[in-house]
C-alpha cells in the first residue's frame, strides 16, 4: 500500500481526536483539561484500541475494554464498528454505537444518540455516517440506513430512511427541512446555530391559518357584511410565527 494511502496509526488518531475538541467545543480551554476531563474523548480512545484487538481476533478482550470505557465513561460502542478520523462525542453520555455501524471522518455526536439496528438478522443492522456529519442530542438513527456527507439531524429526531448530503432533518420520523444553501457557512468549524432550523409543522399550521383568515374575509364580503375581527395569530400568522420561530435544536455545545 502506497505510503499516502495507509491509514494513520493508533497515536496518530488519537492526537487528532484531541486536536478536534478544540475545534468544535467552545468550552474546551486547554489541551490538559481535554485529556483530563472529556468523558467523550475517553471514550474513543478505548474503542480505538478495542476496535485493533477486534479486527485481530482478539474478541473477548475487545468486548472486555469497551465494557470498561462504558462503566467509566457512560458511552457504549461496540469494538466492531468502524470510526473515523477526528470524531468527537460532546457532553459524553448515553451514547450507543452498534456493531455494523460505520462513522466517517469528522463526525460530531451529542448526548444521547443511538446508532442502533433495527434487526436481528445478522449482517449489516447498524447506519452509516458520511463525512462531517452532525447528530444532535437524543436523536436516533436507525438500521442500515445511509446519513449523507454533510448532514444535520436534529435533536430527539429518529432516522429511519436515508439522507441526502448536506441537508438538515429533524422529527420524528425524521424529515428534511433544510435546503444546505440556506446553511451559514462557518469557515473551518461547525454550525451551532441549531435554533435556526425551521419547524415545518409550524409552517403548515401558518398557511392553514392563513387560508382560514383569508376565505372567512372573502365569505364576509359576499353576503354583504362586516367581516370578523382577525384572530390572535393576526393575517400573515405573525404571532404564530414568532412563537414558533426557535424551531427544533441539535442540543447545545
């Protein structure tokens, strides 16, 4: 194998899952605090050596050290599933990663997510997650599904069909709201603008209330009366607006 195409050794991985942290925590301060205190971080670094014991065979010892990363760092993967290169799990806690499932480079997780199968035939039962993938608090990606490069899937959002590249999902099931273009491109860093994603059934009651207004003014002035008073959400559902406005997050850094 040419020597740009070898992947980089276990020391080498793990220098850049703690470089990561940085990067996309804006509360991590320094590299000692990092190493020290980042549950998540702890966590990697165990399912990187577990995962080498596992691919040589050695099946009882991998299963034995990610059952220990878990008991000290409350975060589940399987030795069998495939990480990439800088992957960081923030707020460590609550996450379960399955056997078959497969994550790519640059792949951020917060509390709460499950990468789990659907399943209990044997094979592939577990998700991929493409490049540079965001997956927000509580949220639940489901089967061998496929989670395009670039995504965003909302908090408490369940995943059970695949995504596109570069689109936002949240809900449950989870659904596309988000055209990439409408995204704010943060050079070199994540977006943590999550209370910008829009709330599509918010919108739809918008235009339903819309509607509404607009046929009872049109009823009204066909039989020759006053028509009646605008409702809270006022022409246009203003208020309806900007009560729902914040939408649906990804958690919070």
């Amino acid at each position: 194998m040419a020597g740009k195409d070898r992947p980089p050794g276990l020391m080498a991985m793990v220098r850049e899952d703690i470089g990561c942290v940085k990067a996309r925590d804006p509360a991590a301060r320094n590299m000692a605090e990092i190493i020290l205190t980042y549950p998540g971080l702890h966590a990697v670094i165990h399912h990187r050596v577990a995962h080498r014991l596992w691919c040589r065979g050695l099946r009882f010892p991998a299963r034995f050290l990610s059952w220990f990363a878990r008991l000290v760092t409350n975060v589940d993967i399987h030795p069998g599933a495939r990480i990439g290169r800088r992957f960081f799990i923030d707020h460590g806690a609550g996450v379960v990663v399955g056997e078959t499932a497969e994550i790519g480079n640059d792949v951020t997780l917060y509390h709460g997510v499950t990468l789990g199968g659907t399943s209990w035939s044997p094979g592939k039962r577990h998700p991929t997650i493409g490049n540079g993938v965001l997956i927000g608090a509580g949220a639940k990606i489901l089967g061998p599904i496929h989670v395009g490069a670039a995504s965003r899937v909302g908090a408490n959002s369940v995943v059970v069909e695949d995504v596109p590249p570069d689109m936002t999902v949240v809900g449950i099931p989870g659904r596309i709201v988000r055209d990439p273009r409408c995204r704010k491109a943060v050079a070199g860093r994540i977006d943590l603008e999550r209370h910008l994603i829009p709330d599509p059934v918010g919108e739809a009651l918008t235009l339903m209330l819309d509607r509404i207004t607009f046929l009872e003014t049109r009823l009204a002035h066909m039989q020759g009366r006053t028509p009646p008073p605008p409702s809270p959400v006022g022409a246009g559902g203003n208020d309806f607006r900007a009560k729902h406005k914040q939408g649906t997050g990804h958690g919070h850094p």
